[in-house]
C-alpha cells in the first residue's frame, strides 16, 4: 500500500514543472491501472503495510478515487487554457487524492480520523480558490462548519473506545461490543453529516452550486462516501444500539430523501438539482447500512460506487453546458438537442443511470437496498416508491427541460463538443455500467 503512496507523493514535483498539466493525468490513470491488478483476497485485509491495509470495501473506494480524480484534471482544462494556477491546482488534486488513499486504507482508526478531516482542508481550498461566484466563502464556511461540529464527539468517542479496549485497529472492533447512547451518537453523527443525511444536508448543495466543476465531482463522487465508509467500519461496534434506535435514523433517511425528491422538482439550477438528488440517493444508503443486514450493506457499498460515478458524470454534463451558455439555469440551457445532438445521447444515458435503470451498479445497488429495507419493515415499502418513482421523474425533468423546448435566441456562436468531454464521459459511464457484470464481486465482501 505504501508503495502508492510514494507514487502520488512523487510526483508533485512534476507539477512545478512548465505543460506538465497532461503528464500528472496520464499518470493518475497509469496509478489506477496500478491499483487495480492489486492482489485482494476478498474476506481479510491484504496488501498489509505499517497501518495500512486494503480489503474489499477500501479497495473499490481508492479505486474510485482515483479514477475521479483523474477525470477531475480532465474536465478542468479551462484552467490550463487560460493558466489560471493549474500547477496548484494540480498540487491541491494530488494532496486530496494522498487525503482520500490514506483515509480508505488506513486500518488504525485515530488515523483514519486524521485523514477523514484532513481531507476537507483541499476540497475547501478548491472551492475557495476556484469556485464561480462570491458566495463561495459561505459555502465554503457551511461545509467547514457542518463538518467540524461533529468531528470532535468523535474523536472522542474514539478515545473513549481505546481506553476500554487498548487498541485502535479496526479489525479488533468485533471483540467489542458497546451499548452507550451517547458513544453512539458521538461516532455515528459525525458521518450522518459527512453523507448528508436529512436535517443536516444544507452545506452541500451549497457547497456544489459554487465549487468548480473538480469540486463538484469530488464532492459527490468521494466526500459523500466517506461517511459511508465511516459507518460501515463502526457499525460493528453498534450492533446493539442500532437495534434499538436505528429505525430512528431508517425513517428521517426515507422520509427525507421523499421531501428532497419533491425539492428537486422546484430546482432552477441544473448543479442544485443534481446535487439534492444525491442527498436522496445517500438517504437509501444511511437505510440500508441501518437495517443491519448483509444486503443492506452490500446495497449501500453498490450504491455509493455507483453513485460516485453517475453524480459525477452528470456534474461534467451540466459543466459543459455552462462552459457554452455561462450559465446553469434551466430557464436558458433549453434546446440544447438542436445544438448538441451527441450530447443528448450523453445526457440521456446518465439519466436512466440517475433513475436507477439496469444495466448500470445503482440498479444493483438499489435492488439490494429495497430487499434489505423491505425484509426490515414491510411500511418502507411507501416510501421507497415514492423515492424510485421521484428519482425517475426529476430525471426526465431535468432531461426534458434542458434537451427540448426553444433553444435561447441570444446565443451567438456554438460547437458540438470536444473529443476530451466525451471520452470524459464515457470513462464515467464505462465502469458505471460494466462493473454490473463483475456483480458477483459486491456480494462477497
């Protein structure tokens, strides 16, 4: 594991140096191809390294990881076109993608809790730095704030749970077993919040709306994950507790991720639409890894990769858009079907992703997650149709809304499209939808 490390660490070096934009990307993706032939035995950490391990749900989130991350010095060739501080741009990108490998691959827990939060100092910079318009110090402070509210409960709770057991490996957590409320709530808020869950989601469609587009697709496709991940590490601990209350949390996720679906609906803004489909997408997941059954969180894990890849894909879409129009609104960006027929096929493609349709993992995922929630309680039924119907219809919505209609008149010069925006497409889409014939993968961790 650590020889990964060493690899993205050398190379910010290169990022010093003049044009060497393209070179950084190549080699991420070279990383990934790296990564990828990895051996992993699928129930133990492997690959083992001074406290750093990979198993089956660490791998596919590095994976992700870096594979987003290369797509993200993609979709940011404005940057380099106008030399708008690409080099730390780059700096920034190679900093957060050590963050987020360190965080999955950490097996002590106070570690993994420095990455965890380490991790927000570069999103936050990226939003600072290159986001849109002024009101990015705000969000940038809502994301800042909701996150470290919580952070300290938790690393308390982390202390609390060394002195009574004196180690700080996640794999000795199955000998421990706790059955205090307020441990509980001090670990597991802190990734409610990370996810977002309902009631404390409003940082990130704030947080997207002015992140550039790098910032936006590391948001959806990584941060959100991060709590997941988080949950899915400690709920070994909480088998008890979560017993007890966690229908608490199954019905603010369900009841909320139907209020957002309706919120979707009254967007105007293609990256808020986007953005408060994903807090609904992430409410399934905080109900399957709830309900305390296999499927439930080999569901959640499905979904999140899934939806790393959808969100994010539909995050460039709605950029390529903007780079045309200058602006997001959905009020301008009509007719785009009359500009950019090939687009379109994109644009459609993503959708029924968004909506769950097969082949793509958030099929999968949600199949295993409306299995787990059902055996769980028959009444959750209710409202994961309300929340598969909704997601199928704001997709349409925001489809319809921006390919037909009367294109905008003022529009004064167009092209179709460059053959990096649809190979960045479709490196979003490919393992969106291959990856579903290699299921058998996410049924064995």
């Amino acid at each position: 594991m650590m020889k990964i490390f060493f690899y993205f660490l050398f190379m910010m070096p290169l990022c010093f140096l003049k044009n060497m934009f393209w070179l950084v990307q190549i080699m991420l993706f070279f990383s990934a191809f790296l990564f990828m032939n990895f051996t992993l035995s699928v129930m133990n950490f492997c690959n083992l390294s001074y406290m750093m391990g990979c198993d089956m749900i660490s791998f596919g989130l590095i994976l992700l990881s870096i594979w987003i991350c290369s797509l993200m010095i993609m979709s940011s060739e404005s940057l380099f076109k106008v030399n708008y501080y690409w080099n730390l741009f780059l700096i920034n990108i190679l900093f957060l993608m050590i963050m987020l490998y360190l965080t999955f691959s950490m097996m002590n827990i106070l570690m993994f809790y420095l990455f965890f939060e380490g991790s927000l100092i570069p999103t936050l910079i990226l939003i600072l730095g290159w986001g849109y318009q002024p009101e990015r110090i705000q969000a940038g402070l809502y994301l800042l704030f909701y996150t470290l509210f919580v952070s300290l409960p938790l690393l308390l709770g982390l202390f609390f749970i060394f002195e009574n057991i004196n180690s700080m490996m996640m794999y000795m957590y199955k000998f421990y077993q706790s059955n205090s409320l307020i441990l509980y709530l001090s670990m597991v808020l802190a990734f409610f919040v990370k996810m977002p869950m309902y009631f404390v989601h409003l940082w990130l469609p704030k947080a997207h709306v002015e992140a550039p587009i790098s910032g936006s697709m590391i948001l959806a496709g990584i941060m959100l994950k991060l709590g997941g991940y988080g949950l899915l590490r400690v709920m070994i601990i909480f088998q008890k507790m979560t017993m007890k209350i966690g229908n608490l949390w199954i019905v603010i996720s369900l009841l909320g991720g139907v209020y957002i679906s309706l919120k979707c609906f009254c967007q105007v803004d293609m990256k808020s639409l986007i953005a408060y489909s994903s807090v609904a997408h992430m409410g399934l997941v905080i109900g399957g890894i709830m309900t305390m059954n296999y499927w439930g969180f080999l569901g959640s894990y499905v979904l999140m990769i899934g939806h790393g890849l959808c969100s994010s894909g539909m995050f460039c879409l709605s950029n390529i858009n903007y780079e045309r129009l200058g602006s997001r609104s959905l009020f301008i960006n009509k007719g785009m079907m009359s500009f950019m027929p090939s687009m379109s096929l994109w644009w459609f493609l993503f959708m029924i992703g968004n909506m769950a349709a097969p082949p793509s993992m958030n099929f999968l995922g949600e199949v295993e997650l409306i299995n787990s929630m059902v055996s769980w309680s028959s009444l959750t039924m209710i409202m994961l149709m309300l929340i598969s119907f909704f997601s199928a219809g704001y997709s349409l919505y925001l489809f319809s809304y921006s390919q037909h209609g009367k294109y905008n008149m003022s529009l004064y010069s167009f092209y179709t499209g460059v053959s990096r925006e649809y190979l960045l497409l479709f490196l979003h889409w490919l393992p969106l939808n291959m990856i579903f014939l290699k299921f058998d993968y996410s049924i064995w961790f």
